[in-house]
C-alpha cells in the first residue's frame, strides 16, 4: 500500500533536510568549474565539467551515464529505467556551460568561488543552469525515499548539454543523430523560472525565432548628392521605408501571410495571464522605457508572450562619422528578427519575408537577404496531463496554487519537442531577481529545496496519472 499523501510530503521533505547540507556542498564544487562554452580557453573547463557531472549521476544510482561528444562541447546523457516497464519515459533537459564571468564585471566575489550569504547561493551558474539541474539528482533520491523503490516510478533520461550559452550550434544534429535514445513521452525543461518567490508559476510555452539580415545595393559606389540626388534611387531611403512598412497602424506585422496557422489565446489562457501581480510601471522600469506599445487589442504580458513580433534590430548605411558628407550611399543595411508563436511555421515566415522585402525594394535598388537558423515556438495545453502532474507536484511543494506564464525569449527546447514528438514542459525555480547572466548571479535555497521536492513528487504523480504509448 502506498504512503498517504501528507506522509510522502513529510518523508520527501526529512530526506531533503537531512542531505540539504551535502547536497549543497556537491553544487558547490560543480559551480568551481568554469565552464565558459563562448570561450576557447576553458573548452577543457567545459569537458571537466561534463565528466564531474556524469560521475556525479552515477553516484546518484542512474546505471547509464555517458558522454556524448559534438563538434563544439560534450554533452551528458543518462539513464535510469523504471521497474515498471508500462511506466511513461521522461526527458529531463538542461545545460552545464555558463555564461562568462569575471570580478571585474561588477562581481562583489569570485565568480566561481560560490558564496552563501543569508539564504542565497552566489556563483556563475547557481541559477542558469547548474544549480536548476542538480536539484533532480537529489529529487530522484528523495522520490526513492519516500516510496520505497529502488528505481524511478518513470523511465528517466537526462540530456544535459554544453552549448546553451552559446546558442547551441549542435544541439539539433545531437539530437537527431540519438534520437532514438532520447526517444520519451515528455519532456521536462529545468532551464526556466518563475513569476516570483511569492507566485510558484509553471511555463506553458516559449516563441520561437527567426532572424535575417537585409543588404540593399544603389550605385556602384557613394556619390555627390548634389549631382545625382532625387535622380538614382538611394538605398538608405529604401532601408528606412522597408522598415516603415514592416507594421501597420495597429503595431500589426504588415507582412502578408506572416499570421498564418498563430494559435490564438483562449479566453481561459488570457484570464489566467491577467490573475498574476503584473505592476507594468515596475515592468517599464526594467524595461527601461517610459511607454509601452505593441499589437492593438492585447495587453503587455499577452504581447511577449502569446503574439508574434518583427523588430529592427540594426539599421544603417552611407555617412555616420562627425559632420556632413553629402552622398548618396552605395548600401544600406537592415537586420530583422521574428518572435514566433505556436502554429507558425519559420519556413513560411522565411518565405513571406522574402516576397514582401522584394516587393518594397524599388526598382534600382538590388537586395539581398539572408536567413539565419530558425528556431520553433513550443506550448502545452493547459489540459495535457503531464503539464496537469508537474502543476501538482509544484503545488505539493509549494503548498499554494499555481498559476501559469509563457515564456517570451526562444531556446533549444523546441528542437526536443520536434524530433522527439514529444511535448514541452518547464519545470523551474529561479526567479527575476537571480540575475542570469548578470554579476552576482544568485538562487534562492528556499526555492532550489522546492525544486528537490517538485522532482520528487513529479515521477510518480506522472506514473500513476498519465500513460502514453510509446
């Protein structure tokens, strides 16, 4: 007979406490390892620290651990079979390589010399990623605990790669060419966070990303505008238009075909996004703007989250030093990105872009445009049944309800869902203030223990209430 729910809470959370300590001290040394992925000189730093990881796993009791190398950073894959062979297979997904950090970047201590003061963990990695992927080791030591297994109540699998941090150039190939290993029912994202310490929030989703970059070509070289001005077309005016036109009145993206397939928000999602505390003055203030804008008819968290963006990242061309220099450029230059949500296809968008940007270059006026590698948006209905689990496991450890958010900001998360045919789920406790990529990245202990004990109870919430074919 299994353990009453108030009995599994109090077992899970004794476990916790009793090993919080050695625990911590393990996330420590992890965090000890610079591994910088954006910077050659600590390419070894980055391999030690798939190779502490992946004996560290081993410790933990997963009987497969391997390292599996790409062309840039190694990544580590584990696996820890369920008894129950009808159990569903989880994906567990986070990355080991941490943004560059150094003291003269405003760090009030050694980056990589983790400090606690009061109940915060200091160090590069604490929240972003490190710290958020250890708390499943000691969680599927206390979900053992607590129900008397030897083995999860899942099949588990970890992919924990090294390239996050910069853009993970092959992280997609990786996961074609193992797909077959990675193949799961679900997949777990701890590389994510939530609304505040006082609002635990599950993420639903992340848009995806397209970007290019638009060359415009006009005479052969600059020339005297007094000569040949208002007679040859300029190519810094037809930049200036381009963009212009790349929105109508509304804050619409005015190009044609781009709405195609957008999953629109349901009244029940756009409920849910208004009950969070969102101060939008405190917002601006991050933001460091004075007004907000953007698509007519929704509000500012409905825009980042839910509704897909064009926006002018870079625009330039001709003259730009002191004074004047009267010309006619010979080029101009726009660089564009794209925030996709759910039900929009990047090659489409890729495709509309190219016919509307032909359609406003004016004739004299050569362009050329390139496309970079495009990302997919990923979301979850509220009413899958995994998402439904990681809700209750959250609100087990949290002991208050849980709302939901989306994120606005793109990552490799859609490559697992769209290999693997599996969907997206995001378990996280970092919080805005955690400062990732910033100096004095901090996580919350309180917070980091609540993931422990979320872990903990996600496997068998997902065992005995959701069952997939495989």
């Amino acid at each position: 007979m299994s353990k009453p729910v108030d009995d599994v809470v109090s077992t899970v959370r004794t476990y916790i406490e009793a090993h919080r300590g050695a625990f911590l001290d393990d996330l420590a040394e992890w965090l000890r390892i610079p591994s910088v992925s954006a910077q050659p000189e600590h390419a070894a730093d980055v391999a030690r620290s798939a190779d502490w990881l992946a004996a560290k796993l081993r410790d933990t009791g997963f009987p497969t651990c391997e390292i599996w190398p790409t062309a840039g950073a190694p990544a580590v894959f584990a696996e820890w079979p369920s008894e129950d062979p009808e159990a569903p297979t989880v994906l567990v997904y986070g990355h080991h390589d941490v943004q560059p950090a150094a003291r003269e970047d405003g760090w009030d201590t050694d980056p990589f010399e983790p400090v606690i003061r009061g109940n915060r963990l200091h160090a590069r990695g604490a929240a972003d990623d490190k710290g958020q992927v250890f708390f499943h080791t000691l969680g599927v030591r206390a979900h053992l605990a607590a129900t008397g297994r030897t083995a999860p109540s899942v099949h588990l699998k970890l992919l924990v790669e090294g390239e996050e941090e910069s853009g993970s150039p092959h992280f997609r190939r990786l996961v074609e060419e193992r797909a077959e290993r990675l193949a799961a029912d679900a997949v777990i994202v701890s590389d994510t966070g939530m609304w505040s310490e006082d609002t635990p929030t599950v993420c639903t989703g992340m848009r995806g990303l397209a970007e290019c970059e638009i060359e415009l070509f006009g005479p052969a070289q600059d020339i005297h505008s007094g000569s040949f001005g208002g007679a040859v077309p300029n190519p810094a005016t037809a930049a200036a238009r381009l963009v212009a036109a790349m929105h109508d009145e509304h804050a619409r993206v005015a190009v044609p075909g781009f709405y195609e397939g957008v999953t629109e928000l349901t009244d029940r999602e756009r409920e849910l996004f208004a009950e969070l505390p969102f101060d939008e003055e405190q917002w601006l203030r991050t933001a460091r703007s004075t007004a907000t804008h953007g698509e007519a008819g929704h509000t500012t968290l409905e825009r980042v989250w839910a509704r897909p963006t064009a926006e002018v990242n870079g625009i330039g061309g001709g003259y730009q030093g002191p004074g004047s220099k009267t010309i006619i450029p010979s080029s101009a230059l726009v660089k564009l990105s794209f925030r996709l949500v759910a039900g929009q296809d990047p090659d489409h968008v890729e495709k509309a872009v190219r016919a509307w940007a032909a359609d406003q270059v004016p004739a004299g006026v050569r362009h050329e445009i390139t496309f970079g590698p495009a990302t997919r948006p990923c979301l979850t209905p509220l009413d899958h049944p995994a998402l439904q689990s990681v809700v209750r496991a959250m609100g087990r450890a949290f002991e208050q309800p849980i709302r939901y958010t989306r994120e606005g900001g793109s990552g490799p998360a859609a490559d697992l869902q769209e290999v693997l045919g599996a969907p997206v789920l995001f378990l996280g406790i970092s919080v805005p203030s955690d400062g990732w990529h910033a100096p004095n990245e901090k996580v919350e202990l309180d917070l980091l223990m609540k993931g422990v004990e979320t872990a903990a109870h996600l496997w068998g919430d997902l065992a005995e209430n959701w069952r997939e074919p495989h």
